[in-house]
C-alpha cells in the first residue's frame, strides 16, 4: 500500500505550492508598484569647509550626485541663507557661495530626472568662530580628547585639526575590525601626502593584542591609541556614546566636523567622498 504521499498526490501538491508561490511573487510585484518608483536620482552634497567666520566662502561639491538612467538630470541647490538658488545639469562642478553673515545655514540639493523623480540631500553651514556644537552625529564637533599611544607617549585629537580624520574603534578581538584594516591602510597611503590621517582607539583588554596584531600585519601608518576598560569601560569610547557596534568608524573634516559615520565596516568610505574632504 502507498502511503498518503503517492507519486500523482505529490506532483498536485507540488504545483499547488507553485502557484501560491507565484501568487505571492506576484502580491510583492504589484504591492511594489503601488510605493511608487525608487527615486533614480543621487543627491549628495559635501563641501570641504562647512564652517569658519563671516565672510565664509563654502565650495559645494556636486561630483558625487549622478545622473540617471532614465535620461537627463538637472539640480538645485538653496543655500539657505535667502540667496537665490542655482540650477543647472553639469555635476562633475563645484559651486562656491560666500556667506556674509554670521548664523546656521541648511544648504540643500535637490536633484530631479526628467520623470520627474527626485532626491535630495542638505549640508549644515555654521559661520562663526566657535562652529557647530560638540557632539557625535554628522554635523557635530567631535568631541576631543587625549589617548595613549601604543608607540608610547599620549596624543590629542585636536592635534590632527587641518587634516581629514578617519577615527576608527575596533579591537584585535573582532573579525569584521580586523578585516577592514587593509583598505584603512590603502586609504592613508593613497592620501597621508593629501592630510588624510587614521587614528585608531582599540578596545582590546590587552594593550598588548593590539601591538602584536599591528606588528604582525605591518600596520604602521595609524595613529595607534589604546586606554584600558575594553569595550564597555575605555573612555574614548564612552566619550563617543558608549560605542555599541565594532568597527565604527568616524570622518572628520579638516575643521574637526564628523561628515560621515560608518557602523559595522569602513569600506563605505569612498575615495570620491575623501577626495571631496580633501
């Protein structure tokens, strides 16, 4: 006797789930026309100086905004300061714009495809002596700090201002911070002549894991740091608000200003956008 299952039993059920696959494939196809099309347009505005004292001449960087694939793509950008905005089609530019009074300015972009689907993307300017506020988001000044270096003697991270920072947390305990430390070196190589400098804060327990796994993988070119408490006690890392995922990883303009922050890996930092810094 054959069981429940017999062969004509097993191809009906078998092309019943097929078609209930097929139902739902088709569900997600129309449910995703119905968002409404992913915008095709790249808007992203960076600038090497976003603040200094009136009058503040402000470079916007346009070369990392693209044109579509639908066709042509043309841009705006306010600058937030009661300018008149300026258009135009040609990306691979830079728009200088001068402000003349002291204050916060939103510059944004605004970048539309000839279907008329757009995308966006601001730029915080502040022009005054002190500039931004202390803090760890984008926009904010990092915080300062003074760290030990595992080379000996101490460091301060206002001693890189006027060059591009990458700050960098991680530890010799975690794979994914071990893996990026490659293309880190490949970054301060290619730009170390430009200003580009790699602090790292290490939150091994051990002092000396992190100046074995350096050693051992001629990293050479970082600026080294290590406190002791690990990864829930070192205080460079609860300075920048108790850093929860490793390797995270801060860039910070010449002025000191945290432009990017990348959680989980720093392969995200692209040459094109440290060139924009640089």
């Amino acid at each position: 006797m054959e069981g429940i299952y017999n062969p004509h039993m097993m191809r009906k059920h078998a092309l019943k789930y097929l078609a209930q696959l097929l139902l739902l494939s088709l569900v997600g196809f129309i449910m995703s026309g119905c968002v409404g099309p992913q915008s095709e347009g790249v808007a992203i505005l960076m600038s090497d100086t976003v603040t200094g004292t009136a009058p503040l001449d402000v470079g916007f960087d346009l070369s990392l905004s693209g044109q579509t694939k639908s066709g042509d793509t043309t841009f705006e950008i306010d600058f937030g300061d009661g300018s008149p905005p300026i258009s135009g089609i040609e990306f691979g530019i830079v728009l200088h714009h001068t402000y003349e009074i002291a204050g916060v300015y939103e510059a944004t972009l605004l970048v539309i495809d000839n279907n008329g689907r757009s995308a966006t993307d601001a730029l915080t300017i502040t022009v005054n002596e002190q500039g931004p506020r202390q803090g760890t988001n984008v926009g904010d000044t990092a915080p300062d700090f003074e760290g030990s270096l595992t080379s000996g003697g101490t460091m301060r991270l206002s001693d890189y201002r006027g060059s591009v920072v990458i700050l960098d947390f991680w530890g010799s305990w975690c794979s994914p911070c071990k893996n990026s430390m490659p293309n880190l070196d490949r970054l301060v190589t290619k730009y170390g002549a430009q200003g580009l400098v790699a602090v790292i804060v290490s939150t091994d327990i051990s002092e000396q894991d992190t100046i074995t796994f350096l050693a051992t993988h001629g990293l050479t070119q970082f600026v080294s740091v290590w406190e002791p408490g690990g990864k829930h006690g070192n205080f460079i890392d609860l300075l920048y608000d108790d850093v929860a995922y490793y390797p995270t990883t801060f860039v910070l303009d010449r002025q000191g200003v945290i432009r990017f922050i990348s959680i989980g890996y720093p392969g995200t930092i692209s040459d094109a956008m440290l060139e924009s810094l640089l």
